[in-house]
C-alpha cells in the first residue's frame, strides 16, 4: 500500500509498505479520508514523532475490511471514525473513563502509525461508527470537532453566556460553532487573518481583526462593559493568551485549546488581572470518549442534524502523492480551513447508496 513515512525530522516521503495486519481485537481500516492537523506540520517539520519511522496522521475515517480474531462480524463493511488515543485502561484515569488523562497512552499518527496511508488497523474500542449516509469527508470533521466539543464543555458555558474565541483557523471556528449550538447568548471572534476572519463570520455573531480595532476594546464596546464569561484560546502564543486575559470579566473561565509552538509568557499586568479578577484557566488537548460523555457521538449527531456543516470547513483535499502540496499549505500564504488527503485518490468521494 501506499503510505507517507517520516524517517526523520523533515524526511517524509510517500513510500510502499505492507499492508498491516490486524491483530485480536482489531481491524483492518481502508482510509477514505485523513485530515492534516497543524501538530502534523511541526511533528514533520520541526519536533519530529516520539518514534521513527511512522506514518503520522491521526484524523481519519475509512471502512472496515478485514477483522482480527474475536471481533464480531457485523463490524465488516462498516464505517467509521477513529477515535486516536489508545488508553492503557488500567490508570487511575482511565479507571474512571477520562482516557484523554491516560498516562500511558498510545497515539495513532504520533507513537504508532496513523492515516496518511490507504490502511491503518484499528482497535473495535477506538472505531466511532458513523451513519451509512455520511460521506468521509463530513465524517473526517469529527476528530477536530469532538476536542472543541469536549473545550466547550469543559468552559461550564451557560445558555446566554457572552463567549469569546481567539483565533480563526478550524478549531476556532468548529469551537465558535459549537459554543453557539450550545447556547451562548454571543460569540466574537478575534484574529489577525482577512480572508479567515470573513469565513469564520459565519460561525459567530461578531469577527474583530486585531489589526484594526484593539480586543479589549472591542470586546467592551461589543459587550456594553460586561466582557466575556469563557474565552477560547485556539492559537497557542503569548499575544493570544494575552487577547484571552485582556478580554475576560469577573471569574471568566479561559480554556485552552491552541497548541503552542514556543514558550508562552504574560505581562505583569495581565498576570495582574488575572489573580484581581479571579479568572480561571483550564487546558485541554484531547476529546471525551467515554460511556456517559461522548464528545464523539455528539458531534456525529450536530452533523446530522445540519447544525454543523462540515463543507464549510474542509476547504482542500489531495491524494497521498501531492503531499508536499498539501503540508505545505499549512504554512503558506494561501487561505485554508481543513486540508484532508483522499487516499484513494478520490477526490470527492461520493456518500455510499443506502
């Protein structure tokens, strides 16, 4: 099969492999669809994976079409998502069901192989099984959704409460989405990017370009003084965690949800506000997966409902062979939401008859 390996840092390189096989309690996924995350371009580019060689990759759906032993029958031919963290399912965290707390977790894409590839094995407890008539490509959303989902949650937002989100690229949108499905009386937005800032006005009630009008001001004016009650801070850096104090009123719960690329510092000032205002801040960077809070399913159902439309949000697929294409534009000047790889080759895959 066909399959992106990273030797080493920046050495990546689409190779044949074997196709693998799934072992007891697994299966074996043809990957329909994979999304590139910007994680992958700083694992490929710049901090390289925990092992090597790998195939990253870890947002990804596709069809069951070989099973492992002990897995029931009536999982061939089906569906799904893939939920990427393997959890060790013997911590303490993972006694309670909060495996994105797991210790010692396995991770699809960054410590074992993922879905730049046309076949991944999976095990039955990670597969999401997705409705017949979901196409992949609205499917490969869940991924990245599910973490804003669990980021929403985990902000305790309460019907009518003013929502603030820093940043402009997919998980601030999918997080400003989802705020909004939830109940937030408003959502803002605040970002640097023109050409993101006028797609994201769709998934909010206000898009302010820092460039132009200050954020703490902004906020004011747009709040009439109240400011925020929960701040998403979907970048990663120190001018965006500064945005996010900036912006937050009395004991706002600030979450974060951007991965950063460097080292992140405040101001005294801000550092300042945030111990006279008794502001909160919470960090994330996985999705709930459990029996009783399923970040997973709920986002299937957003779906399928018409709250969330994923065509707004994947912007460009590639096949496999056009990958410095397609990792590269995570970093260029070309505006983007979510770049997927069509290991098939397929383009537009169509959704499956009924």
């Amino acid at each position: 099969m066909k399959a992106l390996v990273l030797n080493d840092i920046a050495d990546i390189k689409l190779c044949e492999v074997p196709i693998p096989e799934p072992g007891r309690g697994e299966v074996l996924l043809k990957v329909e669809a994979c999304g590139i995350c910007s994680s992958d371009y700083n694992r490929i580019y710049v901090d390289g994976a925990h092992q090597m060689p790998l195939i990253p990759g870890h947002e990804f759906v596709g069809t069951v079409t070989e099973l492992g032993p002990g897995v029931r029958e009536e999982l061939l031919g089906k569906r799904a998502a893939v939920y990427p963290l393997l959890p060790c399912r013997q911590c303490d965290s993972c006694m309670r069901e909060e495996y994105e707390l797991c210790g010692h977790y396995d991770y699809f894409g960054t410590r074992r192989d993922g879905g730049f590839a046309e076949y991944v094995t999976v095990p039955v407890f990670n597969l999401v099984l997705i409705p017949e008539e979901m196409n992949s490509l609205d499917a490969v959303i869940c991924e990245p959704a599910a973490v804003c989902s669990h980021a929403v949650r985990l902000s305790g937002l309460q019907h009518g409460d003013i929502a603030v989100v820093i940043g402009t690229g997919t998980m601030a949108y999918l997080t400003a989405l989802i705020a909004k499905i939830r109940g937030a009386g408003k959502v803002i937005v605040i970002g640097h990017s023109t050409e993101k800032v006028k797609r994201i006005s769709k998934a909010c009630d206000h898009v302010v370009n820092a460039k132009i009008w200050d954020p703490e001001e902004a906020v004011h004016t747009l709040t009439v003084g109240h400011m925020a009650d929960v701040v998403y801070e979907c970048v990663g850096s120190s001018e965006s965690l500064a945005y996010a104090i900036a912006v937050a009123g009395e004991q706002t719960k600030i979450v974060g949800v951007g991965e950063p690329d460097g080292d992140i510092t405040i101001g005294q000032n801000l550092y300042w506000k945030l111990l006279r205002k008794e502001i909160q801040f919470r960090g994330l960077w996985n999705s709930g997966y459990n029996s009783g809070k399923n970040d997973w399913t709920r986002i299937i159902s957003y779906i399928k409902e018409g709250l969330i439309d994923p065509g707004e949000i994947v912007s460009n697929t590639f096949p496999l062979e056009k990958y410095e294409e397609a990792i590269g534009m995570l970093r260029g000047e070309q505006d983007h939401m979510k770049i997927v790889f069509v290991p098939t080759g397929n383009e537009e895959p169509e959704a499956p008859e009924k």
